[in-house]
C-alpha cells in the first residue's frame, strides 16, 4: 500500500510539473492535402518568450535541443523539453564596446554535415563557425573579390557539402540606406565552396532572404522579403551549380491579395514540401507551389525548422513557438 500511496505521489508530482505549453492561433486548411503534413486540430505551442526578433532556428540531433537567434539582443539561444529557454551564446556577433547595428547579432543558423555549427553573423559580416562545446567563434568567410559582405542572412548546405547564402543589407548600420559601409553594391547570393572559394551565383534579386533546397540537392529556393515581389524563386541546380535564370515558385500577392505576405525563412521537407515564414504564421506548399494550408499563430513569423522529434518549430517576434507535424 506505501509503495502504492508513494508512486501514485511521484506520478501526480510529475504530471503536474509537465503542465501544457499556452497555445495561440490555428491552422487554416487550403487544400486537403494538408491533412499528409499536419492535423488540422492541431495546437501551436508556446515554448517560450522575451526575445526582440527569434530568428534562425535549427534542431540539434546530437543533444535533442533547438538552437535559434536574436540579432537584435546579439543572442543565440537554447530550448530544450527538460530546461526551457536558456542563452546559448551572447555576444553571438559583433563584440566590440560601441554600437554598430540595430542587429549585430547571428541570423540564421545550420548544423552542417559534419555537425557543426554555422552561422549568417550580420554584425561580423561574414560565415562564421561556432564550435558547440566551446563556443568559439570562427570565421569561414567574409568577404568576395576582396570585398566585404553586407550581412549574411541565411544559409543552405547542398549534399556536396558547399553552402548557398545569402547577402542582404538588415545587419548594416544604415540598412537598406548605407551607403557609407557598404562595399557590395548588389544583394547577392553567394556559393561557399568545400575548397573554401566563394562565387556571386545571383546578383538580380533586390533583397533575398530566406533560402533552402530540396533534399536532392537540384532545386534552390530563394526568398525575396520585398513588398513589390513577394516572391519565392526556383532556381535549377547540377553538381552544385545554378543552371537556370530561375522562375517564380510562388507570388504572395498573387496568392493573398488581400494581405501583406512575404517569405521569410523557408525550409522543404522531404518530400518537397515547401514551408513558409510569412506574415502571421508559416504557409505551407506542395512542391508545385501550390499553398495547401497555413499555420498561423497570428504573431508575426521570421523563420521555421524541423526538429527531430516531429515537430516544426517557428521563432515569432518575441516567442519560440512549435506544432507537431504527421
């Protein structure tokens, strides 16, 4: 009977200490094809806030936990079922004693092939490796034709191991108007090779942003956070090169006429499915662009990643927020 009294204590005292996350928001079926990826009646989870801007998720296999940034706290945080939301890394960028930027913090962040941490670090304005053990901050590159980047945004590993980024202005002090510390005049997209040479591959696109591929390795994604060109873009890849001038996967206007939509972040699952940060939530597409659906939380949404553990996570202004996938 004690044994009994004393389990039927630990159990309660467990149950009560695993009390549910507050939920917001919904998700909005487009298509029945959603119902593959996510449940309808499904609850977006509030993980935990206080950040300025949560940016650039990515779950780390090795330790089970999420990684994301702030660039405006110049943060980079942990998240974790057993201890919540704790610093990771702080400063996370830029570490001299007067300011720089209103982000000089990391953006987006990758855990590449060999299980290393790689970061868009806006206020160093380069690649950089952080080691996970030490905390290290280490440059891969930071400049092109001698020049220095504007500000890495965010960053895509190909399955031949070289990296496309991006390269928009957010991370410079004067943003889309500097023009005093600016030394590229475009917002390019740039490939990091494993031989550590650095190519400009797209240099048409006025402000790219988030990027991914697809699990192949043949198709890139660009983002444009531009309100003219709500866009995402396809792009053709062989062996690592870019082999088509690219196409309109998605226009947001077009799509949402009667909202402000535009991609942020973006990842593609295995199947090809594209997931979107856009406007209030995250919109999810077939891999023909069509949207089938949309996780909206009703908070403004930057980026998103797949955790191991089935969920997608969303980094939403000043919270971490997650929902189970199928």
């Amino acid at each position: 009977m004690n044994n009994l009294i004393l389990f039927t204590l630990f159990f309660s005292l467990f149950a009560m200490d695993k009390q549910p996350y507050p939920t917001v928001g919904k998700i909005e079926l487009l298509d029945p094809e959603m119902k593959n990826i996510i449940d309808p009646n499904a609850k977006i989870e509030v993980l935990g806030e206080g950040m300025t801007w949560a940016e650039g998720p990515v779950w780390v296999s090795s330790g089970n936990y999420l990684l994301f940034s702030d660039p405006r706290q110049n943060t980079i945080y942990k998240w974790d079922e057993k201890e919540g939301l704790q610093v990771f890394l702080k400063p996370s960028g830029y570490a001299g004693e007067t300011w720089y930027s209103d982000e000089p913090g990391t953006n987006g962040l990758l855990i590449n092939q060999a299980g290393e941490l790689i970061a868009c670090d806006h206020g160093n304005r380069r690649l950089s490796k952080i080691s996970l053990e030490t905390k290290e901050n280490q440059a891969l590159v930071d400049r092109w034709e001698g020049k220095r980047f504007n500000s890495p945004n965010d960053l895509w590993q190909l399955p031949n191991g070289d990296y496309f980024f991006t390269d928009p202005p957010y991370g410079l002090p004067g943003r889309l108007k500097d023009t005093i510390n600016r030394e590229i005049p475009v917002n390019g997209v740039y490939r990091l090779k494993k031989d550590g040479s650095i190519k400009q591959v797209i240099a048409d696109l006025d402000r790219p942003n988030g990027i991914t591929g697809n699990a192949a390795g043949d198709k890139l994604y660009v983002a444009l956070s531009d309100d003219t060109k709500p866009y995402i873009m396809e792009y053709a890849v062989k062996d690592g090169e870019i082999m088509s001038k690219g196409r309109i996967f998605v226009d947001f206007k077009a799509q949402f006429p009667n909202e402000s939509v535009r991609a942020d972040g973006i990842k593609v699952d295995a199947k090809g499915n594209l997931f979107a940060a856009a406007g209030d939530g995250v919109v999810l597409m077939n891999a023909s662009g069509k949207p089938i659906g949309r996780i909206r939380s009703g908070i403004r949404t930057a980026n998103c990643a797949f955790g191991s553990d089935g969920y997608l996570y969303m980094t939403a202004s000043d919270k971490l927020l997650r929902v189970k996938l199928k």
